[in-house]
C-alpha cells in the first residue's frame, strides 16, 4: 500500500512546506545526500546518513512499504518500482519468492496471477516469515547459497520457483510457466534440471502437479498459445507435435516450425496478433509459407480465435491434415 506523506501546502518543523512546494512561500525540498540519491533507500539509512524525519515526510518522496522511501518522479507504481522499493528495506535473511519471483525471471503466469500487486517474499533458513502491508509472506527452509540476483533482485533459482508455484497453479498453468523456464530463446533451465527439482520436492505442496507437470514440459517453445495448442491437441487423443522443429527448405535453408509432424510433413503455425498488425512480421509470414509449402509441407495456420471451446476448429483442421497425409491417423 503506498503511504502518503505531508499534504500539499502542510509545513514541516523545519519551514520547508510539503507537497506543491512550487506555491506562494513555499520551498523545494532540501537535496538529499548523495549515498541516498537512488531509486529507493530505507528510512533508517537516511537517518544514519544525517535526515531528518521531517525531511522524509516531504512530498517529493513516497513509501509504497514500511520504512521505504522511493522519490516520487522515480515511483510509477508498477511491478518492478514496488520491486525496487521493497528491495530497500528486504533483510539479508529475505528474497523474492512465488509468483513475484516467476515475474521477475519473466516466467509466464496465469492473468489474474500478474494482476495482484501483493509482493511475495520468502524468509530463509526458517526464519518468521515477512509481514506487512502489499507482502504475503513465506517461511522456507532455502538456504542464502540458494538465492541468486536476477536483473538485480534477490530470488531462488527458477527450478525452486516453478516448486513454489505448484501450490496455486493449474497443471495446464505449470506447463506453461514450466515450459517458459526452457524457452527457445533466452532459456533459464533445462528440462532435466526442473525434472530433477520436482524429484527432489517431497512431500511440498502441490508436489504431484508439479511431477506431471515437468512429465509434460517441452524446450524450445516461444509463447505460451503454442503451450495451449499443443496440450490441446495431445488430450485430443493426437500424436503430439515436436516443438520448434528445424526444418530445410532447400538450399541449405532452414525454418522453425511451430509445431511439427515430421513422418507427415504437418506443420503447425500459431500466429499472435503481431503476426497480423506488424508489417514486417506479415511480409516475412508469406514468404515462410510459401518455402514450406514449396517443399512439400502441409500448413495449418491457427490463431487465438481458433483455440475457443477446447481449441475445437484448430484440432479440427490438424487432424484433417494429419489425415490427409496418412491413412492410420485417427478421425
């Protein structure tokens, strides 16, 4: 919750006046000194640092969490501001955990789950778990050789993240986190280092979501629709597509392939809206299809209006493809 401070127009004890400073006898906040010129800082190393507690109620500063101070013009009040602020005053015996954490490594979560503004954060060691207003606190035994800095904010390692996230998360939705850990571009992990942390999570919370989960996650996928069309066309009883597929085009040429049925030479392309709104994108759309059609690939295109209703229409056209290329596919 962000705290307000002094009401615009109010006057501190040493005369400097709060809020809109700009007005009529009113003065711009004093300069603060430079160990504290920051995106955040904690109020008790200000007032080591010589600042009075007058000067920290001053309006140019704002506290999004007990005892953090962020200047307002660095402060937008979104995900990594509130990171940030709450790094400041973050224990040493403290990290990021749960879906703060899959936010920060930039794993991809459900909606609803990204929507919240509450930050998770885990002790360690078993220490009390963190309390405060915007914190939903962890206990955990995770030891300080188990936390690791991700663009500058303490976390877990991503296989014990995508741990903590079966405890909330669907088993759709932990392949899709699971599989963004392993993504084409840019991996965090490895299909055989998240196996070997759901081997090891007995008796966790959410323990047998998670080992089906990694029995299901696939490398190499580049967004989370292509997790959905390929879920939905294995519990359509059809065999299940290889993701990211090189393939040769001629020429020594070769394109990936969404999803891919080599023995049938069906491939399956998600297309997000970029593929639709960008020109570049689109341009580079046709003329990928046309190689792969050149060399005697089936194309079944699919986008996001195609996976309403169980992804009915793009199981639908898959399998007609598959069909049309051999006779022991199942109708």
């Amino acid at each position: 919750m962000l705290r307000p401070l002094s009401h615009a127009g109010a006057v501190d004890n040493e005369g400097w006046g709060g809020g809109a400073w700009e007005g009529v006898g009113m003065r711009r906040p004093e300069p603060l000194p430079p160990i504290l010129r920051s995106p955040a800082f904690s109020a008790s190393a200000a007032t080591a640092a010589g600042v009075s507690s007058a000067r920290l109620r001053r309006a140019d500063l704002v506290a999004p969490f007990h005892g953090a101070r962020v200047p307002s013009a660095d402060f937008d009040g979104g995900f990594r501001s509130r990171c940030v602020a709450y790094r400041a005053v973050m224990q040493r015996t403290q990290c990021f955990s749960h879906e703060t954490a899959a936010r920060i490594y930039g794993l991809t979560l459900p909606r609803s789950t990204r929507e919240s503004s509450d930050l998770h954060v885990a002790s360690l060691d078993g220490r009390r778990a963190p309390r405060g207003d915007g914190v939903v606190g962890h206990k955990s035994r995770l030891s300080a050789e188990q936390v690791c800095l991700h663009d500058g904010l303490r976390v877990p390692a991503v296989e014990e993240v995508l741990c903590q996230l079966a405890a909330t998360l669907t088993l759709e939705e932990l392949i899709i986190a699971g599989d963004s850990c392993v993504r084409r571009k840019n991996p965090l992990s490895t299909t055989s280092r998240l196996s070997a942390a759901a081997h090891a999570a007995w008796n966790r919370p959410g323990v047998n979501t998670l080992r089906a989960a990694v029995a299901q996650i696939r490398a190499n996928t580049d967004s989370p629709m292509e997790t959905v069309l390929r879920l939905a066309l294995i519990a359509a009883d059809l065999p299940e597509p290889v993701v990211n597929r090189p393939i040769r085009v001629g020429s020594g040429r070769e394109l990936h392939g969404d999803l891919v049925y080599a023995q049938r030479r069906v491939v399956v392309e998600y297309d997000g809206d970029h593929h639709r709104t960008e020109a570049h994108q689109y341009n580079r759309d046709v003329d990928r299809i046309w190689a792969l059609e050149r060399a005697g690939w089936r194309v079944v295109r699919v986008n996001r209006s195609h996976l309403d209703n169980g992804a009915a229409v793009a199981v639908a056209r898959v399998r007609a493809a598959l069909a049309e290329r051999g006779r022991d596919t199942p109708l």
